[in-house]
C-alpha cells in the first residue's frame, strides 16, 4: 500500500513539473515572439507615378505587400477586398503595397491601376528583386502583413482570409 502511495505521489509531481515546464515554455514564446519574427527586407519602392516609397516611409507603419499579377485570376478577384481593407484602415496609417510581378506586362498593370482607380501603392518588380528579397515569390498572391518594428507578422499564400487579416491590421493599428 505505501509502495502504491509513493507511486501516486511521483506521478503527481512529475505531472506537475511537466505542466510547469509547458507553462514557462508558453509564457516564454509570447513574452519573445517579436523576436522570432522574420523582419521584412527594407526596400525602397517606385510607384507607378515615378514616386519613390523609401524603406524610411513605412517604418513605425503597418503595412501589407501583396505580390500579384494582371494574370492571376485569384489576385483579380482579390483586389476589391485589398482595396475594401485599404480604405478601412489608411486613415489609421496603414499602407498597401501591390508589387507586380517581373512576369507582368508594365502596361497592364498600368491599365489595370488606372481603370480600377486604386489607390494605394501600385509598384512594377522589373527585375524580380523585390520578390527575390522576400525570399522568393513562387505562386500569385503572396501577402505579408508587416507590423510597426518591420516584422512580418503573416504570410499568406492565395487569397488571405480577410476577416483575420482585418483582425491582425486592428489589432496592429491599436
């Protein structure tokens, strides 16, 4: 019978340290999570105006980049949602920027711009380097949402669920 009682006992202790360990091992993650966060590349941007959005401009800003292309029928459909969040949240200080992919035909995009009136940030990648800083873009649309200190907060692959994303932009802006 005492051999059973001191069973219990060292069950229950090794229970209760385990618990300890997963509880400070939580505590720890959200305590340091910027710190795990991937920074986003600092880049200068040129719109399709000839003006230039210098890395300095979005620092201390919410922001999303959102790769896409004139092609891409899930970045079309896209779109009015972008400009939807756009809307809600520029008063605020958060930016957009819709970066072009190399692929894409300049005037294209430029036509797709002008014919949709929008208005945020519409940037050409030219060269490819833009989607190369951030890692490499393999597939139409990919979406960072990048947090005041520059940190990219979430990556979305196709179309983001914009109920979180407006979730992650209030929650950001306040």
């Amino acid at each position: 019978m005492e051999t059973q009682l001191k069973k219990i006992g060292y069950t229950k202790s090794l229970a209760l340290l385990v618990a300890t360990i997963l509880l400070v091992g939580v505590v720890w993650m959200l305590t340091h999570a910027d710190a795990a966060r991937a920074q986003a590349p600092r880049l200068d941007y040129m719109n399709l105006h000839g003006e230039k959005i210098a890395a300095e401009q979005l620092h201390g800003k919410v922001y999303l980049v959102n790769f896409w292309a004139t092609s891409c029928a899930t970045c079309v459909k896209e779109m009015p949602k972008m400009v939807e969040t756009y809307e809600k949240f520029h008063g605020r200080g958060f930016e957009l920027i819709a970066v072009a992919m190399a692929s894409d035909q300049p005037n294209f995009v430029v036509n797709f711009a002008e014919t949709r009136q929008l208005q945020f940030q519409v940037v050409l990648d030219l060269d490819g380097s833009m989607a190369q800083a951030f890692g490499g873009i393999l597939g139409t649309p990919t979406t960072f949402l990048i947090n005041k200190k520059g940190q990219i907060l979430k990556k979305y692959v196709g179309e983001p669920s914009f109920e979180e994303l407006a979730s992650l932009i209030e929650h950001e802006l306040s």
